[in-house]
C-alpha cells in the first residue's frame, strides 16, 4: 500500500491548490438572499452551507468574514435561500463579485427579486426553488485551542418552502430535473447532478425484536 499524502493544516498543505475544498465535496451551495433595515438587498453564494435538520427544517451556511449577508441577518433575522441550477450558473456566479454594500446584486447579476410569503427578503424569482428562514443561531466559529476564527455559522429555520410544480413528479420531489449546480475543488470546478448519475439504495431493514 502507498503511503498515504499528509499534512497538518496549520503547517500548510504544500499543494498547489487546498485540497479541503475539493475533499469536502462536491458542496450544495448557499445562494442567501437578505436585506438590511432600510431594504437594501443583498445577494451572494456561499460554499460552506448544508440542512442540518429535519423537523423543524434548519439549514446553515458560514460566513468567511464579516460580510454584507451577516450583517443583514443580524439586523432583521431573515434571509432565503434560493437553488442555485445549471441555468442560472453565471448570474449565480455575478452574484459573487466583491463590490460596495449598497449594490443590489439581484440587478448586478439580472435577477427579479420576488416577494417571499412569511419573510420580509425577497427570492430569486428565476430559480425554481427558494427557502424562506427566520435566523435561529449565529455562532462564532472557535479553534481546537478556543481562539476565535473569523467565521460566522448562520442557522435558520425554514419557515416557507417554494417549489416549481414541474419538479413534483406525482408529488416526490425530482432533485435531478432541478439541475443544481454544486461547488467542487480548485479555483472554478462545479457540478452538475444529472439523473445518469443517480442510483438507489435503501436502507437496511430494522432488526425485529424477539
């Protein structure tokens, strides 16, 4: 057997690019909608984002740096996610781009904000899917050794779920005819989920009690 690469982070990884990225994938992406309390808006991906729980609904993304989308949660408590698809790769991609707190990314990247239902943060009216979520917790991030890391964890409960009819398909939910788009390694790898890809597999059935 070979052996294996080894690094520890905090010596550096050596490589050409940070090879965390690339393992910890590929990675749904945090495509978060929020305004500030005067309804300035904000749109903007982030990499770092996941669901963590299931009733009720919580999902997270973490904020590298004290950012426009963490300020405005902060002040209102509210944000929305919005799917991220093969079609809507490049406005996604506009989105991103490091410019003044008071541009409106939605125009920026020529989106249509869209009134959300229980919010106050409008969705991205392109993108079939969106979750409208009331902050739950917004957690410092720490090292191993208690220092603070500039890293913000931001959770959310999602309170309101907008879905496209068409990918109910006789009302399961098609995850591939979404198109989602998902962040890999390197400097500008993503993926798409396609149903070629996909398989199924069950889980194994309890054991009975005798």
């Amino acid at each position: 057997m070979s052996t294996a690469y080894f690094y520890e982070p905090a010596q550096g990884h050596g490589l050409p690019h940070d090879p965390f990225n690339a393992i910890v994938g590929p990675r749904p992406i945090g495509w978060i909608s929020s305004q500030d309390g005067q309804g300035g808006l904000n749109l903007a991906p982030y990499s770092f984002f996941n669901a963590f729980n299931y009733t009720p609904p919580i999902i997270g993304f973490a904020s590298v740096g004290r950012k426009d989308t963490l300020r405005n949660i902060e002040e209102t408590g509210e944000f929305v996610w919005n799917l991220a698809t093969r079609p809507l790769a490049e406005a996604m991609n506009a989105s991103s781009a490091m410019v003044a707190s008071q541009v409106d990314e939605f125009a920026l990247a020529g989106l249509t904000p869209q009134a959300s239902r229980i919010v106050a943060v409008p969705r991205v009216a392109e993108s079939p899917v969106a979750f409208e979520c009331r902050r739950t917790q917004i957690i410092q991030l720490h090292t191993a050794g208690g220092a603070d890391v500039s890293t913000w964890l931001i959770l959310g409960e999602v309170v309101g779920v907008h879905i496209a009819p068409e990918l109910l398909k006789e009302g399961v939910y098609d995850t591939a005819a979404a198109r989602p788009i998902l962040r890999g390694g390197g400097p500008a790898d993503y993926f798409e989920i396609s149903a070629e890809n996909g398989f199924k597999m069950f889980r194994p059935a309890q054991p009975q009690q005798s």
